[in-house]
C-alpha cells in the first residue's frame, strides 16, 4: 500500500498511537510487538496519518512490508541494497525521512541491519513491527540496546472497543465521571441509570467476543466466531508450528485448554503435565511460548520478602477474553455462564495490564489462612483490588481486603462489584466500590 492511499484510510484510534508519537522526534528504533490480527499494520498507518497531519510532508515518509517477498530480499540483502533502493526512488539522505517497516521478523539479520541503518544514516527514523515476542528475542542482539524502544500492543481496551463501536456518548461518559477523578465518579450515580443498559449491553459483548479488531467489526454473531477462531487457528499453525519446536502439539493444545478453564487460579505445572501427559519441564517451556506470543500472563504473587516471589506459583490471565471464551466453546452471555466471576476477574486483568507504567508492577495475595486480595499494583503505593462480582447493598469490603489494608497499610483500595458504586473508609484507607462495566 502507497502513503497515499494510507493517509486516505478511514482508521480507528488506539491509545499506544500517542505514547509511542512522544518518541517520533528521538533517534530510537520504535518497535511495536503484539500478537497477530492485533493490529500492528493498522497502528503504523496511524502513526504515518499523524505525522502527516503534523506537517510532515508525504513523501518523506517511506511503508514497507516485508510479506512482500521482493522487498523482504532487498532489505536481507543488507544497507546497501536499502539505500540503493531508496536513491532510486529519489532519496538522497539530506532530509529528516521515517521508514516504517511492517513484519520485521521475517528478515533473516534485523538486528545487523537497524544498527547499521541506525549508526550510518542519522536522519532516518525507523518504527518497525513484528509478531513474536520469541522471534524477535530470537533475532534481536544485544547490539541494539540503547538504540531501540519497544511497545507492546494488545487486543482492544473496552474503551477502544467502544469506540470501535463508534459508541462516543458512552466513552464521553467514562471520560468525564472516570475513576482516577473520584469526585467526579460520586455523580455517576445520578447520571449512570440512564445510560447503564447500554454500558452493561457492550460489557457483556466485549467479554464474550473480546478486543480482536476484526471480531469487534464484525457484527454477524456466525461470522464474528468464524473469525475468532481463525485468529487463534492461525495462532497455532503461524507463531507456534511454524516458528518454534513444538515436539508434542496435542500436549501444547491440550495445555490450552486446561488452561482457559483455570483462568484468575494458581498454575501448578506438575499438575498441568500430567493432565497433559507430557512432562513438566515441557510444560514450562510451552506455558513460556504462550505467555511471549500474547496469549495469556502468568501473574506472580506480592510478598514483602521478594525472594518469595520467585518460588510461588503465579496465576494465569489472557490477554483477550474472547480468544479465552473460544478455546473453551464458550461464548454464552455473562448473565448465563457459570464462570462469570472469573471472565470479569480477568477483564480487570486486561484493564490493569495496559495501564501498567514501566516502574508498576502487577501482583495477587493469598495467605495459607485463604485471605486473598486478586491483584495488587505495587506503584508509588501499594493498591489492592479485589473483584467480587455479585450485587452489593453497601460499601463492606470482603475480609482478605481488610486483613491487607492492615497488613499493609494501604491507602486506597478498590472492589469490584457487578452494581455498586461508593465508598468506605477501614483503618485510614479510602476503599472504593465500582461496578466492573466502569474500570476502565
């Protein structure tokens, strides 16, 4: 596709778009990482129609994608080759320009060849994409660091996924009444009623189908879980049989779905491998491939003595509900399913997990006396959040929150419900109560 036609496209925004436009201006190679059909290609399109809208003349701006074989053996034929290519097309590096190059994994050297373009051509700024965490691990050195940032994109947020739904109302809503703000969120009250049908309408959408742009555009329910199913059955013939040593691929499916069935629970590798009958050093290895392709996070757990850490087992989230619900053959609505605590658990977990800064860090508690608190962000201060999603009638914060508050000595907390929103305080801590539909 040519700059023209990009700039021409009728896109959606996604939130990555303006933290990764805060880089545009450095020399750092820009690397956006995420798993397939998320997005990537959409995003550096965006990227290029933002900078166009700065000012930035059209052809100074150069696209390519490396699934284009033609283009895939210039660019493998090293610096030379490139420049050579870009001269051609009438470059002559005296300019400020910006490359963006879709799919870099598949080039056989991408490291040796960012640096060289990197050091030798000070005024080409390069944002790249690639699909697997593991590929590129694989093919990016060492050489590149100091030289290169990299973000990760998921499936849609809800508030994206609203947005995809051209719901503005909605989103204007939780932009003006959101939770960060809380003396803006205690009028939600007198203004959610008339729009929570709507809210709770999309909610259970997004947490049945999930944030995969091309499920959340798709408004046929037959078509929408053809496509779901595609997206995680191109997962397992591209990222995992293709690109990584999968011995015994029944064991790897099968871990999958032992898995989705355990979503917010304690993984216990041993356990997993004898479901699986496959050893557990295998299990190790295939819960690795699934975590670095996107598929799900293995949460660890919050300790003071953080050399505990590291020997307790973690719980396992995935990164889109969704993909969750069809491993499973499930994509019942909320109201209907018997696991409606732990899709909503999880869709907390999607929330947490993209607003995460580099300094934050995402944990759970759990004590052998079974006091629990489902996730605590270790930030400027500790947070707990524990979702309860059952209808509450008061702000009572469940015991496991109040025995870490004091543990802890927390000044903030939050409870998820299914429909209360207010506030209490316990031992100088402001808990905060909110329906899931709001966390965003």
């Amino acid at each position: 596709m040519d700059i023209n036609q990009i700039i021409n496209l009728q896109l959606y925004p996604r939130d990555l778009s303006s933290e990764i436009a805060e880089w545009m201006g450095t020399d750092h190679i820009l690397l956006i990482t995420g798993s397939r059909q998320v997005g990537k290609t959409s995003l550096l399109y965006l990227l290029i129609q933002m900078l166009v809208k700065k000012g930035v003349q059209k052809e100074r701006i150069y696209y390519f994608d490396l699934e284009d074989f033609s283009l895939l053996e210039t660019f493998n034929e090293g610096r030379l080759s490139f420049e050579r290519y870009l001269r051609a097309l009438g470059e002559n590096f005296e300019r400020r320009i910006y490359v963006f190059i879709d799919e870099i994994q598949y080039m056989s050297n991408p490291t040796n060849f960012l640096k060289l373009v990197h050091d030798r051509y000070k005024n080409i700024k390069i944002i790249c994409s690639g699909s697997s965490t593991l590929d590129i691990q694989r093919k990016f050195k060492d050489s590149l660091v100091g030289r290169k940032l990299v973000f990760e994109l998921f499936p849609l947020s809800f508030t994206e996924f609203l947005s995809f739904k051209q719901q503005n109302k909605l989103l204007n809503i939780l932009r003006e009444y959101k939770i960060t703000d809380w003396s803006a969120a205690q009028k939600l009250p007198d203004i959610l009623p008339i729009f929570k049908q709507e809210l709770v309408y999309f909610f259970d959408e997004y947490n049945r189908f999930g944030g995969y742009p091309a499920g959340v555009l798709e408004e046929d329910y037959n078509r929408k879980i053809v496509l779901i199913n595609e997206i995680y059955q191109s997962y397992v013939r591209k990222d995992i049989k293709q690109l990584f040593a999968i011995e015994n691929l029944p064991a790897f499916n099968k871990l999958i779905k032992l898995i989705g069935f355990q979503i917010g629970q304690l993984i216990n590798v041993k356990e997993l491998a004898a479901s699986a009958s496959a050893g557990w050093r295998t299990m190790e290895k295939y819960l690795f491939i699934l975590e670095n392709t996107f598929i799900i996070k293995l949460v660890p757990p919050f300790f003071a003595n953080k050399r505990k850490e590291i020997v307790k087992m973690p719980k396992v989230f995935f990164h889109d509900n969704g993909l969750r619900n069809q491993i499973v053959k499930n994509l019942n609505p909320l109201e209907s399913r018997a696991d409606a605590g732990q899709l909503v658990e999880n869709f907390i977990f999607q929330q947490l997990y993209r607003k995460l800064r580099v300094t934050d860090d995402l944990k759970f508690w759990r004590t052998l006396s079974k006091n629990e608190v489902d996730f605590v962000i270790e930030s400027d201060e500790i947070v707990p959040i524990k979702v309860k999603y059952r209808t509450f009638h008061s702000p009572m914060a469940p015991k496991g929150m109040q025995t870490f508050i004091q543990k802890y000595n927390s000044k903030k907390a939050f409870v998820i419900t299914k429909n209360y929103i207010g506030e209490s305080t316990k031992q100088g801590c402001r808990i905060i109560f909110l329906p899931a539909y709001l966390f965003v």
